[in-house]
C-alpha cells in the first residue's frame, strides 16, 4: 500500500522537487522579461516600416530631400579620401561621417542605414526604458517604452537620413550615465557621460545651454569640484574637436558651423513665423541648395565674407531685430512656443504626408506628439518632486530652448519625445493607482480629464496646413520626374495643386512632366494658368516656355527662353545644364561644354551635369 507523500521511489514527493535543478524547480520570472516587450516591439516595427518603403520615394536619396542629400555627398567625399575636407564645416559633421563608416564598410545603400536606425532606435528603447525605471518605477518604464515602440513619428524618423536618430540615442545615453541610485556619481560614468554629452552638443550644438545646469545638478548631487571638473573637461575636449578642425583645415575660428549664425537669423527676423522660411535677404532663387546658401550667405554688401564674420554677421542681425522689436519677437516666442506644443508634425525635408498612404505600419504606429504631450504634462505635475527626475525636466527644456531659439520643425522637436514619454508613464501608472482606490478616484478622473484638454488644445493650435501639403506632393512629383516615373509624378503633382492652386513650383513641375511625354497641350494649359495665377514668376515662365519649346523640336526658342531665364538668375546651374543640353541637341559642342562647366563649377554635385560634361569630352 502506497503511503501518503511517498513516491515509487520511497523519496517524499516534496524532496525530490527540491531535489531538481532550481532553473526547473523555480517559477520563471517573466517580470525580468519585461524590457525585452518594448525592445523587441521598438526593432520589430521599425524593421518592418523600413522594408515597407524601401522602394518608395521616402528611401531614395535626391537632391530633392536637401539636407540628407548633402550628408550623403558629404559622406561619398570622405569614402573618397577627403577625409579632412578643405573648409569649416557647413552643416552638423557627426552624421555624415557615421555614413561614410557605414558606406566604406556596406557600400553607399539607403537600406543599410536605415537598418543601422532601427538598431539605434531599439538601443534608445532600452536606455529609455532603464532611465524611466530608475527615476520612477518599472510599470512607468513599460509604458513609456511601448510608448516609444508605437510613436508613428518616431518610427517615421528612423528611416529617414538625417540626425534624429543619433541625437536621440546621445540624448538618452547621457541621462542614462547620469541617472544613478547613488550619488555621487562613479568616475568611469563621469568621463562617459562627458563625451556622450559631448557627442551630443555636436550634433545639436544649442543644447550646450544644458552644460550649466548639468553641472549644478552633480554639484548639488555629493559630486566633489574634481568630479564637476572632470566632467567639464571631457566634454569640452570631445565639443572642441569641432573648433580645433576648423581652424586647423581653414585658419578660421567657427566654434560649431558656418551655418549657426544662418540659422538664428532664419528663426528671428522680419517675416520669421516661428518656422523654417527663408527671409529675402537669404533667398537662394528658384530651388534651395547648401551650395547656392553658402554664396549668397557669404557675399554682404558685394563684400566675400569668412565664414567665422559672415556667421557673426546673421547673428548679429538677428539679435538687432529682437533688440529693435521686441514686441514682435516676443510674439514670435509665444508662437515658437505654441508650435512646439502643436500635434502637427511641421514637415522639412520629409513628408510623413507623402508615406502614410503606402504604410500599414504607421497606422498601427498610432501614438502621436499630442498624446504623449498631454499625459506627459500631467506627469511632469505629479513628479515635481521628484529630485531623480531633475535631469528630464532639463531634457525637456534644452530642446523647448532650442526651438525658442531657432524655430520649430517636426525633426528637430522629436528628440524630446522619449522624455515626455518618461513622464507619460509616469502619468498613465499613477492615474491607474488613483482611479483604483475610491477615495483618490476623484483626482484620477480630474487628470484624465485634464489631459483630454490639453490634446484637445494641442490639435487647435493653428497652423496652415495646405503650403506643407503642396511641398509635400510637389517633392514626391519631383523625385518621380527624377526617375522617369512621369503617371506618378503627374498624379502627386496636381495632388499638390489641389491643396494651393497658386504653388508655382507645382505647376512648373507638372508643365515639365507633360512636356517630358510630348503632351504638349496639357503642358500649354498649365503654362497658361502658370502666367495667369503668379505673374511675377518671370524667371519659371521663361524655363518652362524653354522645356515646352523642346518638347516641340523649336531649339532656337528654347535657347532665347533660357538665357532670359538666366538674366534672372545666372548662376542657377540647373538653368546652365538644361542650357548645354540644348546645345548638345544642335551640336554645337563648344557651347554646351561653356555652359555644363559653368554648372558644375557653381553646384559640383550636380550630377547630371558632370556625367554630360565628362560623356561630352570623351566623344570630343
């Protein structure tokens, strides 16, 4: 007879649970499990938005999408052996020459990068999952990492060559160095933290203002005067390897960029809105390039500046209009502000418009900047005294400063996201605690409600939306013509005319489509409505006369139409090369050669001008 609690065996049937490996005998911990959820959910959605528009427009690399065109040209020049470059530095050098790494080692493909972000992306939800979970608690780090895992504009900005990504990565890597449970803080974490923090201020050099406040948070956090010191001087090391290149490849003194003092004067001047806009004084004519803004930027007065006096010369402008206005520009601030606040994505460069259509991913990417906003201003109130959570207020208002500063864009505001979302699940777990006991549920509810307010505020902000939908449609069509893809090109391009009829860049894009396939009536029709809504677009008229002209065989007509375009504007190069190509037509050789040197000369990576001046000189 089988006595109670005794196995076949004769062991009592507890001893021999204890008895198995602990791996076994142990229930799993799956609360250790927990920030793998929105790390792999932040990889997985980011992967697969990437092989969603890889063959889209969004992952074709275009002198239409301006600045990543110039990180990449940039990028092949140091792949090409100019490693050094031979005058300051223009733009933000960090990511051109993390492409360039990129690039020597898989070749220059867009697909690659864009995977190099996810996986960027996936380490910044790790970080902001730990941050969040130091400062406040692991349900908070959860939800603010599922947060970063479905935020559509994040998503969006991975596949995108630009900076977003590395400034956010930076970001989050210097908070995490300095979020600790003891103070003060190691020396190992001190000195990483200087060149993170460093690393950082190169790719957004305003943020610098942060450098202070920094400081007098490890000064009042038990860091002695050597740790406060150390740090300092890490970082200034890692941020003067900017200044020390520039002096030594030009023998001129630029701290950051030549393009800094550009910058301010584009966010605090006349008809500055609070958003990108060239003002007349920087107008580069039709079509904007980083080398048609280097000459006109550079020339004061009829005068060929340095760059150190010419970047001095815009701040020093623009500082002269916040002296002399200064009502203005405090309505300018309070729309700065405003803006940033906004849930509308205020576009540059890319066009979140132009991908959603063709993305399921951005739809299930549904959390928007209006979201984590409201709920991260409720939990910025129930953190307030919260001592850990001094350095992400900091965050918050670094990039709140920047965009006061400068101006407001989607790709500049969105590193701030990840520290709203530190706060949002902030909010979201102390909401659940209060609506789940009775006495507190009052106040639960309030805050919802409050919350709701606050979205519903960010949505009426108001922001003319139709001139951002017309570029958007416009660039797509451009990037089309650039393929060939002419049905394409011609269906967004009067996409874009149907949100402004008067975008004289949309109608000259479309005559040039039409003319490209001999639909010459159309291509007159559009002419016609061309001259009659923007009668002082002398300079589109007289190009998109010469592209019908073509398009009819007449030569000799196309040729007078670009020269008068070229009494506007001589030094466009893309007037130039379409000038040569004329004259190639004709065979008149050696005026074709004038006129494509003189493109290359004024925009040396044009392209299609080189290919044709150098296929020209082989035949010669």
């Amino acid at each position: 007879m089988k006595k109670k609690g005794i196995n076949k065996g004769g062991k009592p049937r507890a001893a021999i649970h204890t008895a198995l490996p602990s791996a076994v005998g142990q229930p799993v911990n799956f609360s250790s499990l927990l920030p793998l959820v929105p790390v792999l959910l932040t990889l997985i959605i980011r992967i697969l938005f990437i092989l969603e528009v890889r063959h889209l427009p969004f992952s074709w690399v275009s002198p239409y999408v301006v600045d990543s065109w110039a990180y990449h040209r940039w990028a092949l020049e140091i792949v090409n052996g100019d490693f050094w470059g031979s005058e300051v530095f223009f733009l933000r050098p960090i990511y051109p020459y993390l492409l360039a790494l990129l690039y020597k080692l898989f070749g220059p493909k867009v697909l690659i990068v864009q995977v190099f972000q996810a996986l960027l992306a996936t380490a910044s939800s790790f970080l902001l999952y730990r941050c969040t979970e130091k400062i406040f608690n692991r349900s908070a780090a959860f939800v603010a990492g599922i947060g970063f895992a479905l935020c559509g504009v994040l998503t969006f900005y991975t596949g995108a060559l630009l900076y977003v990504e590395i400034t956010i990565f930076f970001s989050l890597l210097t908070l995490y160095l300095f979020t600790a449970t003891r103070f003060p803080l190691p020396t190992y974490r001190l000195v990483f933290a200087g060149i993170t923090f460093g690393l950082l201020v190169i790719c957004r050099p305003e943020l610098l203002l942060l450098a202070p406040l920094l400081l007098i948070y490890l000064w009042q956090n038990k860091t002695s005067l050597k740790g406060v010191a150390l740090f300092s001087l890490i970082s200034l090391l890692t941020i003067g390897i900017v200044p020390l290149r520039n002096f030594a490849v030009a023998r001129d003194p630029v701290f950051f960029t030549a393009h800094s003092g550009i910058n301010f004067y584009y966010g605090n001047n006349p008809s500055a809105d609070g958003t990108w806009q060239s003002p007349p004084e920087l107008s580069t004519g039709l079509g904007f390039s980083h080398e048609r803004l280097k000459k006109v930027a550079k020339v004061v007065e009829g005068k060929e500046l340095t760059w150190s006096r010419a970047s001095s010369y815009w701040t020093k402008k623009g500082v002269n209009y916040i002296l002399t206005h200064p009502l203005k520009w405090l309505q300018l601030l309070l729309r700065k502000f405003l803006l940033f606040g906004s849930n509308y994505e205020i576009p540059n460069n890319y066009y979140p418009e132009t991908v959603r259509p063709f993305s399921r991913v951005l739809k299930i990417a549904f959390i928007n900047y209006g979201v984590v906003a409201a709920l991260g201003i409720i939990g910025m109130f129930f953190a307030r005294r919260n001592r850990r959570a001094l350095p992400v207020y900091l965050f918050v208002l670094g990039y709140l400063g920047s965009a006061l500063i400068f101006y407001v864009l989607s790709r500049l505001r969105a590193p701030v996201i990840p520290f709203l979302l530190m706060f949002t699940g902030s909010a979201v777990t102390e909401i659940y605690q209060l609506l789940r006991h009775a006495p507190k549920r009052r106040v639960g509810i309030v805050s919802l409600g409050i919350a709701a307010l606050i979205y519903f505020a960010t949505n009426l902000i108001p922001v003319n939306r139709n001139p951002y939908s017309a570029q958007a449609w416009t660039q797509l069509g451009n990037i089309y013509l650039e393929r060939h893809r002419t049905s394409s090109a011609i269906e967004a391009l009067n996409r874009a005319l149907q949100f402004d009829q008067d975008n004289a860049a949309a109608r000259y894009s479309l005559i040039l489509a039409y003319a490209s396939v001999r639909r010459v009536p159309e291509a007159e029709r559009e002419f016609f409505t061309l001259t009659q809504n923007n009668p002082d677009a002398l300079e589109l008229h007289h190009l998109a006369a010469a592209r019908i002209a073509i398009a009819t065989r007449d030569f000799s007509r196309a040729i007078e139409h670009y020269h008068a375009a070229l009494e506007h504007d001589p030094n466009n190069p893309e007037t130039l090369y379409l000038l040569g190509m004329v004259f190639i037509s004709i065979n008149k050789l050696d005026s074709a050669e004038f006129y494509l040197e003189r493109a290359t000369l004024l925009d040396p990576w044009h392209d299609a001008a080189r290919n044709a001046l150098a296929m020209l000189r082989t035949k010669r």
